[in-house]
C-alpha cells in the first residue's frame, strides 16, 4: 500500500485575469488518485511511443490502462484541450502534457540510501532515467557495502548524506534502509534540502508538512492480493442469489471479481490518516 502526505490534490495552473484589480481565478486541481491515473497513461504512451505509434484513440488508452474511457477522458480534461473527435490524441504531444503536470519536464535528482538487494535492484533499474528520474547517489553504512560501485555511482557512507544531497542538489530521496533506520535518514534528507521521499519502510516518518512522504509497503499490497483472491474464490464457489420479488433486486451484496477492496477490509490501522500521510490507491 501507498502512502502520501495528506493532500487534496496538486495543481495544474493558475489562469489570471488580464484586467487591472481582477482577482485571479482559481487554481484548477487535479485529485490526487487522478495523478496516479496520468502516471499509469504515461507509462502506456511511452510503450506506445516506442512501438513507432503516433495517434491512439480513447479507447485504445483507456483499455491498455485498465480504466474506462470516461474515466480517462475526465482525467486528461483537467490538462485542457486534448485530442481530435474522431481521431484520437496525439501519441507525443500528450505524453509531453502528463509529463508537465506532474513535473517531470525539469527532470529530478534522486538519492538512494540502504544498498541491500532491493536497494541495489533499484539503483541498477534502467527505467528511471527515461521517466524523467537520475539516481545520483548511493549511501550505506556497511562497511562491506561503501566503496562498492553500481552502475558507475561508487556507494558512499550514510554520514556524508546530508552535505552530499546539498551538493548534489538532490529532489527525492529514496529510503530502503531497515525500519530502526529509517527516521534517522528521512531527518538527513529534510536536513540537506530534499522535500520528496520515497519509503520501502513501513514506518511512519516525522518530517515537517512541507516535506512529500510516499511509503510502499508491500506487506500489506500482498494482504490485499491475497483479500481478493480469497473473496474472488468464494465468489466462484457461491451460488447464484435468487432476485426478491418485493425488492426488486437480489437479497445479497453483488461480488465483481478482481475489484479492489477497501484497505479498512485488510487493516483498520492502515487507512487511518496521519500527520504526514494517508493511504490511497495504486
């Protein structure tokens, strides 16, 4: 499960008014499961992009991202004009708007601290640089693991973390330290300038409300997928309600396989709200 800091939504501009002494109008937003949404979009245009094709229809997005078309057309409204009834969007031009609203045309800088095996698996994924993301520096505190070099970044030690991420003017950093670890390296982040972290610690951090926290657990994505395979399971195996003639309508709750649950459903605890975050949807 994933979790960001407690925000409503991220803006996309702001249109002022031209006249002398108009107040200026507000900002359009975009909701924050929308934002998930346009990443997932993005990652279907790149796809698309690579394979030499240059306009897709709604529908072709829309069922290549797993949302209906609606859905998709609601979201991309919030970018502004988009597409040609008829013809579809434009593959590139498209995939340059997402890329603007969610910020990634100014490109980011990302630090990565904890070079165990998920550590190292991400500072050698090849993915990140073509999304927009330069992994610039690596830290550990084993002294088997600094001094070693991942993919021409040599792994420094933890307790230069703070001046190196000034000195490399680092915007996210990445946390896949042990859980004991975790806060001491999210307070050098914030220390030394970075306002994005990324967290494979299921622990909550305390971080000032300026700084964005995202925290994967995958303890918990992996209780979700065993909820739905438990409740898809009995789902087969029950059988058919009979409709209530006084009602209109069957006398029990209709299970569509595959639909995600509610994270209350897997645990009370994780979709409470905190200080720094609360859980929203892949």
């Amino acid at each position: 499960m994933i979790v960001t800091e407690e925000r409503p939504a991220v803006p996309v501009g702001v249109e002022r008014s031209p006249g002398i002494g108009r107040s200026a109008a507000p900002e359009r937003v975009i909701p924050q499961a929308t934002v998930t949404r346009l990443a997932t979009y993005l990652r279907v245009l790149g796809i698309l992009a690579d394979d030499g094709v240059l306009i897709v229809s709604s529908e072709e997005l829309a069922n290549a991202a797993g949302v209906g078309s609606a859905k998709l057309r609601k979201d991309l409204s919030f970018l502004g004009p988009n597409g040609v009834r008829g013809v579809g969007y434009d593959v590139m031009r498209l995939r340059a708007k997402i890329e603007s609203a969610l910020g990634l045309d100014r490109g980011h800088k990302v630090v990565l601290v904890g070079v165990g095996n998920l550590g190292e698996a991400l500072a050698r994924y090849g993915g990140f640089g073509r999304r927009g993301f330069s992994m610039v520096g690596l830290f550990d505190r084993n002294p088997e693991r600094v001094g070693l070099d991942v993919d021409g970044l040599r792994v420094q030690h933890v307790d230069s973390l703070e001046q190196a991420c000034r000195d490399l003017e680092a915007t996210i950093g990445v946390i896949a330290t042990p859980d004991e670890s975790a806060q001491s390296v999210a307070s050098s982040f914030v220390a030394g300038g970075v306002e994005c972290i990324l967290s494979f610690s299921p622990v909550t951090l305390d971080v000032p409300d300026r700084v964005e926290v995202r925290r994967v657990d995958l303890a918990v994505e992996m209780q979700v997928l065993s909820f739905n395979s438990s409740r898809n399971e009995a789902a087969r195996r029950a059988p058919a309600l009979s409709p209530n003639p006084r009602l209109g309508r069957s006398r029990g709750p209709r299970v569509v396989p595959g639909s995600l649950p509610s994270t209350s459903a897997i645990s009370p605890s994780v979709n409470s709200s905190t200080r720094n975050g609360s859980v929203i949807a892949p």
